[in-house]
C-alpha cells in the first residue's frame, strides 16, 4: 500500500472507496511518458483520481462515493475506470465487465460507457450489466438515454434497455425489476461458528477449521475459497449451510439457494438451513414465508441458537418486538457463548428502551468477539440515544471499519452527523447506507426524511415512495409523507397517507419509524391532530387522540395529540392545559415549538380571531438537529385589535429550549368588551 499512499490525494478528488468486501484492486492513472502502475489492493476510505480503474475479484463487492453526489455499488468481476468531468460536459465512466448499480443525484450530466451501450443520466437510479456479447441498462427511478453508434432509446422507471454487439440497443418492461439487484442485498448473520461445535462431527476437518477460522477473522472470501479443498462427494449437510450462508454474506444468494436445497436434500429436518431460508425471506420482505420457515427451524431443532435469531428476525419483521426479545432471550439461555445471540439481544433491548441492559449485552457480546459489527453498531445507537455524539460516531465508525457492507452503521452515522446539525454530510452517509441494501424500505425512509430537510420535496417524495413500494406494510413512509404534504398545504393528501399509516399500524396513531434503536422524536413529536383540524374534522381528532392515549399513556406525543385536538373544544381549556403539562414532563430532547397561548387555560378568546397558531405547517422538520427556529406572527383589525405571536425555539446537543411570546388585544364589539391578554 506504500504506493498508494505516496501518490496522495488528487485535486479534484473524484471519488472515495466506502465499502470493501473481498478483494477490491486499484490502479492509478499513469499519465503519457510516466511508468505504468500495477494492480495493488484498495483501502477504505482511499481516494481515487481520474483516470483511475477499480475491480473487484471473484464474491467481491465495492462502494464508491463520488463527488458529485453519486453512489456506485460494484458486483464481482467488475471492471470500472473514471474520467475526470470536463467543464460544461458530462462526468464520464467506462464500465468493461460486470456489474453497476447507481444512485445519483447530480445536476450535471452523467454517463456510464459500456463496449456496447452507454446510458446518459440526469439524476436517477439504475444498473448497468455487462457481458461477453451484450449490456444491458435497467431503470429504477427516473429516466435516461441507452445509445451507441446505431441508435438510441428513452427508457424509463420498469424498463431495461439491452444491446448486443453490432446492434441498436431495444427496450422491454421488466416485470421483477429488483430481481437483477439481488447482489446488493445485506444478509445479516446468525450463525456464530466456534470452531470446537462446528466440527465436532463433520468430515473434512481441517478445511472446515481453516474456513471457520478465517471466518472468524473477517476474512469471508478467503474463508469461502478454503472449503474448495473439501471433496464435492462429501455428503454432509452442515457443510453446505455453513457455505451458504458464507455466501449470503458476501450478497452470492445465486449460489447459496442451491446450497440450501442440498442440505434439505441430504437432511430434511436440518434445522439451521430453513434457519437460512427464513433470514433470505425477511430480507426479500416476505414476511408471511419467512415466519413459518422460522417457525419450522425452531420446531426442527428448539436448542438451536441460529434458529430463534433467524426467528427474532421474522418476529421484529412483523412488528411483534416483545416477541421477538423474549425468542433471543431463549438463544442466550440455550448458548451463552454465542456472541451473535447477545449482540441480537442488545439490539432488541434497545429497540425497547431498555438501554441499560442493551448496553450490558453489547459489552458481554464485545467480550465474546471484539470484532463483531452488529455489536458496535448497537453501542452507537446506544450512545445517540444518550446524546453522546462523539462516542456514537467512534462505535459506528468502528463497525463499519469491521463490516463495511453492512448499511445499518452507516445509516447511524449519518443520523449521528445530522443531530451534530450536519445535515449534508448526514445525508452522504444515508446515501451510502441505500446503495449497500437498495431494497430496504427504512432506509429509502430515512433518505427521504434527509431530502425533505433539504428542501429537495421531488426527491423526498420519490423515497417515500420507493419506500412503500419496497414494504407495503410499514406504517412509517406513510407517516412521513403525509407530513410533507401537509406542509405544503395539502392537508387532503396528508390525511389519506396519514390513514393508511393508522391503518397499518393496527388501527394505532404512528410516532416512530420501525427502526426501533432510533426513537424517531422529531417524527414523534409532529402534531397529528392539525391535519384534521386544518379540514374541518375536530371529533375525529378528538377520537385519534383518544386512542393514542389509550394505547400508550406514558407516550408524550400522544399527550401532546390530544392537547392539540382540545384547542377548539369548548370547556376544554382546563383539561388542554393539563394534557400539555404531561406532554412536556414526559418530552425529551426537541426542536419542536410549544405555543405560549396553549399553556393558558381561560384565554376568553375568538376561536379564529387570534395570531395564527404555531404547527405542523410552520414547523415540519423531521430530524432533531442543532439549529435554532423562529416562528411569527400577527393579526389586525377594527376596534384596536391587534395581536402577535413569537417564538423562539432550539436544541444543542443535551439542551432544548422553546420561549414563546403573545398578545392579543381588542376594544370588542360593545362597550365593556375589550380584552388584553399577554402571556
């Protein structure tokens, strides 16, 4: 690596490697008259130049991040060289071999050039496959340009663009388009081999140890390429799930599905491959399917440890969370050196506010294997949770030094750097955590949230979109949108969405999205009951806000819903104060303004008449963030009334705030009828 090092950062930078699995190569551009440069290993996080060539080996994976707000996921036995961008041109890459899979959100013409066909870009996602006589170019989002020298074609979001050697590229619609992108998937694990249990009884002895070892080390595509010493005769089961399931951790589910069928071939109560068949359907989103594989892995084998983390999994898929906890609890009880069992249980543990013991079972997990990255990423959701910033940011960086193709690290830096009040670079991050799982609905979520902040409402729009396409049956996108809509003044819209969320949430207002280690609170704390009042439908906010305190009465939103939904009840005012003050004993940390005038329980005011309330439309950001918010406001009319409204809210780190200032006075309508009110 000494030369790589030596060459030193370029001006511009064109691109940055944040994601290596297997080995990934580099070769630096030699400019004319210059002595060529060879192949070397690439680093994480090592900046590549123009004229630069990537590749990646056999089960190898790579991200790039580059400059111009674009992520490049590259398959195994890709071949991929970058141009520098010339002024008032398009930024140009040749792709040789192998697969691309794109996520750009630049504003300046972008090109991928293949042997056979050349896809012209202007923000969208897609993936570009080469082979030996043809390339092809499938749109997920968006549209661009296929051409070459004998023709061109306008291809849109479902379709695919193919061209074969000498020949106009054509267009088809793709009925599974996701189907091509099974590679990028993200499987997480759950087996935790030590190399005593695993060859206990199994042929082939030193190879498994050799494998497992290496395995354990992090080293995947070496751990796989030492099993090519076993015989293929060797007719044991455990042999061919403990592969596939190093295959599906490297994203290989085209050779881990015959794996599987092997091993059901060979044993058909084998316990651990439905184990593996259940955690690829989680990860597919057929959450019916995997449940019963689950089910039917723990009913195989109810000492099997792999069997109820891959059953948590089904469970958490489902929403059923205290399930799912009691189901990994059961896994440690059964296996207590497992260091996968407890870094599940601290993950679970936290998803239920239970952060003393999450913190207590991700420390037993580090002390059972130091280099586990589900471990260290529990840690960092741990430590946002406390609003210690700093630690959050080393726990996640630390887990994506040990596994750099798991999105979920990266998606907690981003929201670590974002509550730091680094709402770009945050998003970079969430960015990369998309194109490391492109299927996952909660992450396309989460990137949507960070273009709303952004102001950037189509592609938001576009996200939370992709999102509910992705899992139909999550409440949160449904959520997110109808706050956006209803900021920008469609509250008919924002109430459909907001309905469908209630609906898939079992009839339940929602508050948070469904990654439970992040509580969500900018989310949470939006105010409901506004989208209702602002269409006229008082009772049913009223009926909403019951429910949610109902269903959680130690909830602070639900509290703060209700207190909204009074606001226009007639003798009501004493019970709209008292469910404010529960609202802001119970709140946590937030940015969210709180109106001086709902603080006042006998304002003797004209519904209507007074400054216009602060709420959801003037303030809708859903991430907390270090910033400070002024809201105003002011109403004039006859008879000396005037009135105003100001306030002043903000968060720094462990601190919020939230000062308010009103006043409202009038002479009336009669005599004896003036009124001034200052709070």
């Amino acid at each position: 690596m000494s030369s790589l090092q030596a060459a030193g950062p370029c001006t511009p930078e064109i691109a940055k490697v944040v994601s290596i699995q297997g080995l990934v190569e580099l070769r630096r551009f030699a400019p004319a008259g210059s002595q060529e440069t060879g192949w070397q290993a690439a680093e994480l996080n090592v900046v590549l130049c123009a004229g630069d060539a990537v590749r990646t080996h056999e089960r190898a994976r790579a991200a790039l991040l580059l400059s111009n707000e674009t992520t490049l996921r590259l398959d195994q036995l890709t071949a991929l060289t970058l141009a520098a961008p010339e002024a008032d041109k398009a930024s140009l890459m040749d792709l040789l071999a192998g697969a691309l899979h794109v996520i750009t959100r630049t504003s300046r013409p972008f090109k991928v050039r293949t042997p056979f066909v050349n896809a012209n870009v202007e923000g969208t996602e897609f993936l570009v496959a080469v082979g030996e006589q043809s390339a092809s170019v499938s749109v997920y989002e968006g549209r661009l340009t296929a051409d070459n020298e004998r023709g061109s074609v306008a291809v849109a979001s479902g379709e695919r663009a193919i061209a074969a050697k000498d020949a106009a590229p054509s267009k088809e619609v793709v009925v599974h388009p996701r189907d091509a992108v099974q590679w990028t998937l993200y499987f997480p694990a759950i087996f935790d081999y030590s190399v005593g249990a695993a060859i206990a009884r199994a042929p082939a002895e030193p190879a498994l140890r050799e494998s497992i070892e290496l395995y354990r080390k992090g080293r995947l595509t070496e751990a796989i390429a030492s099993l090519q010493n076993v015989p293929e005769r060797l007719s044991n089961p455990q042999l061919f799930v403990y592969r596939a399931g190093l295959f599906l951790l490297v994203g290989r589910f085209d050779e881990a599905k015959p794996d599987i069928e092997r091993a059901i071939a060979l044993d058909p109560r084998n316990s651990d491959a439905y184990s593996l068949e259940a955690v690829i359907a989680v990860v597919r989103n057929d959450k019916d399917e995997a449940l019963q594989l689950a089910d039917k892995a723990v009913a195989l084998d109810p000492t099997s440890p792999a069997a109820r983390i891959s059953l948590s999994y089904a469970q958490q898929a489902h929403f059923e969370i205290e399930q799912a906890l009691a189901t990994v609890r059961k896994a440690v009880e059964l296996d207590p050196q497992n260091a996968l069992a407890w870094a599940r249980l601290a993950e679970l543990e936290m998803s239920t506010d239970n952060l003393e013991r999450a913190l207590d079972a991700a420390k037993r997990a580090t002390g059972l294997n130091p280099e586990l990255a589900k471990t260290q990423s529990v840690l960092g959701f741990a430590n946002l949770t406390r609003i210690d910033i700093n630690a959050a940011k080393q726990a996640f960086q630390k887990a994506i030094e040990l596994d750099s193709a798991d999105p979920l690290p990266r998606l907690g830096l981003g929201l670590a750097r974002i509550r730091e009040g680094h709402l770009k670079e945050g998003r970079e991050q969430i960015e990369i955590a998309t194109s490391l799982d492109p299927n996952q609905s909660l992450i396309r979520s989460y990137l949507g949230k960070a273009y709303y902040e952004e102001k950037r409402d189509k592609l938001a729009a576009t996200q939370f979109g992709q999102a509910k396409e992705r899992d139909p049956s999550d409440p949160t996108p449904w959520l997110y949108d109808a706050i956006r809509k209803q900021t920008e003044n469609r509250p008919v819209e924002a109430l459909l969405d907001l309905e469908k969320s209630i609906e898939l949430n079992d009839n339940r207002a929602v508050y948070r999205s469904r990654l439970l280690l992040d509580q969500d609170l900018a989310a949470r704390s939006a105010s409901l009951a506004r989208i209702y009042r602002d269409l006229g439908f008082d009772q049913l906010a009223l009926i909403e806000a019951y429910k949610s305190v109902e269903t959680d009465p130690g909830d602070y939103s639900a509290h703060q819903f209700l207190a909204d939904a009074y606001f226009d009840s007639p003798r009501l005012e004493i019970a709209r104060v008292s469910e404010l003050l529960q609202s802001q004993l119970r709140q946590p940390l937030g940015i969210a303004p709180w109106q001086p005038q709902l603080a006042d329980g006998r304002s003797f005011i004209l519904s209507g008449s007074e400054p216009a309330r602060t709420g959801l439309s003037e303030f809708g950001s859903l991430f907390n963030r270090n910033q400070s918010a002024l809201q105003f406001s002011g109403v004039g009319g006859g008879n000396h009334t005037l009135g105003d409204q100001l306030v002043v809210s903000g968060i720094h780190d462990n601190l919020s705030y939230s000062v308010g200032q009103f006043h409202f006075g009038t002479d009336g309508f009669r005599q004896n009828d003036d009124l001034r009110k200052d709070i």
